[in-house]
C-alpha cells in the first residue's frame, strides 16, 4: 500500500486502549452496536489528532471543528470541550503514549430503535470513541513523493454535501480512491462541480507556478487544520499564494506539488496523471521545514 495514509507498522498497536464511551478497553473488545448510527448510515463526525512530544497538535483546532460539524448536523456530543480534550490526554497515559502518535476521535449519533437514516430514531446518547495508535508514515514518503490520478468523481458543491463537515459518510471519497490506485497511483486528485481542482480523496492539495503556491478556495476541500497552518506559514513568511479557482491544465504545467494532512503533515507530490515534478521542490522543502519548526519536529 502507497498512499498518505500509508503507516510504519507497529506492534504495539495489537494491544492499545480505545476509549469507548468512557471506558478504557482492550482493542480487540472496542466493539459497538450494529443498531449505532455510525455503522447504518454513517451518521456522525471524526478528527484525527496528531500527538507529537507530549502535545496534541492544533487541539483548539481541531476541538472547534469537532463542536461545528456536530451542531451543523444537530448532534449533541454530550461532553463538553473540556471532557473532549481529558477523555483524548486519559487515552494517551492510558497508552503510554508520548509522541509518534495518531488519534482519531469519533462521535456518531449513537443507538437506535431500528436501521434507519432517521435521526429521530435515536434513543440513547452519542457514541464516543477514541482509538490512539502508535502511527507515524513511512519516511521515505518525504523522498518518493505520491503520484495522483485525477478521478472522474467530483466534490460536491456545499448544497450538494459540504466537504468542509468532517462527516463519517466518506463513499465518495472512498471511490475516487479506488479509482485512482486501480489507475497505479497513490491518491485521487478531484475537481469540483465547476471543473476546477478541489481536493484529494483523504488530503488537501497545493501546486506551486512561477514560485506562487496555487490552493482551492476552501469551499469545495476539505476544513483542514494542516491546510490552515500552511495558508498562514505562507503568510508570514513572505511566500507568494493564491487561493482560488485553478484548472488542471494548471496543475500539468506547475513546478512542484504537495498535499497537506493531519497525519502526513506536508507531503510532495511525485505525479499527477503522469506529469512529474522535483520531490520535494524548492518551495516544498521550505513549507515542510517551517512546518516542522511550527509543531516541534524541526
């Protein structure tokens, strides 16, 4: 497996703690119901949460985007701010977990009476679960770079299904991913309604042309917390961007590329559709350097 989300497997993980509803259980024991409205239709909201030197990244971030994408889909986490960020630091002692870690914090709109979409047929409280992981990705990534396939399957518009909501229903995502690795590459590169570049499957993308660094407008990518830090490394350091409508043809004539990620962080791209660019390029060196200043790496 190639990919930004591709890992460094470690044997750790056959024995961590998943927070499940306020309990700390063995993996192999984190288990819910197949009535829970996450598994019947996908109904809920996620982060995923980097732990790096005894801090969990961004975590106001990532907490204010948790709490808006669960009131934009009318679901009551029933935990505050405060609860949120103690069950995920419990997690990560409970784990031993320092650094080199991966969280991902789900809240679905917990059990119902009967399989449906309905979210009237809830008849208990949210379900919350937290799965810390021992997860960093391959090294080599940052040398190889990802090669994109541009998929035929397009972002929605925001009254179609806003991509910004960090929602559990990912199929489309999922299927332009297909798409793009029976293609032979790693990630899809996806336009928006309009034909313009929007986003990858699971990351954000950014081309750079003539030193100037090219990213969507924000209204048909994902709300990432990766993608706003690098927007505002740019602007801090004098580092020419643009957002808006760009093509594709844009993109086959760039300098360089990257995607930007929880996870991965700032991750070069090698290709898209078979055009290659310098891994990294001279303004991806710089952006992934200021990044890793920025959250401690560096």
């Amino acid at each position: 497996m190639a990919g930004s989300q591709d890992i460094v497997e470690d044997p750790r993980n056959a024995t961590v703690k998943v927070w499940v509803n306020g309990r700390l259980v063995p993996r192999d024991q984190a288990v819910v119901s197949v009535f829970d409205g996450g598994f019947i239709a996908g109904d809920g909201v996620w982060e995923g949460l980097r732990l790096v030197n005894g801090t969990l990244l961004f975590l106001d971030a990532h907490l204010d985007r948790l709490f808006a994408g669960a009131r934009a889909i009318d679901l009551e986490i029933g935990m505050t701010r405060a609860a949120v960020a103690a069950a995920l630091r419990e997690t990560c002692a409970a784990n031993g977990m320092h650094d080199g870690a991966h969280l991902r914090l789900m809240v679905t709109r917990g059990l119902k009476r009967t399989p449906s979409q309905d979210p009237r047929q809830a008849v208990g409280p949210a379900t919350v679960v937290i799965v810390a992981e021992h997860k960093v990705p391959p090294p080599a990534l940052a040398r190889t770079g990802l090669t994109l396939f541009t998929s035929t399957i397009r972002c929605t518009r925001p009254d179609q299904f806003d991509m910004r909501l960090n929602s559990h229903s990912r199929l489309n995502l999922i299927l332009a991913l297909i798409q793009a690795y029976k293609a032979g590459a790693d990630e899809a590169l996806m336009l928006d309604d309009s034909g313009f570049v929007a986003s990858c499957n699971a990351t954000n993308f950014f081309c750079v042309r003539g030193g100037v660094v090219l990213t969507s407008d924000g209204h048909g990518c994902f709300n990432g917390i990766t993608r706003a830090q690098v927007i505002g490394l740019c602007e801090r350091e004098g580092i020419a961007l643009r957002q808006g409508a760009f093509t594709l043809s844009e993109v086959y004539g760039a300098d360089e590329a990257f995607v930007t990620g929880t996870f991965g962080g700032v991750t070069p791209v090698r290709a898209v559709d078979g055009r290659v660019f310098p891994v990294p390029g001279p303004v991806t060196g710089r952006i992934r350097a200021l990044y890793a200043v920025l959250t401690g790496q560096g």
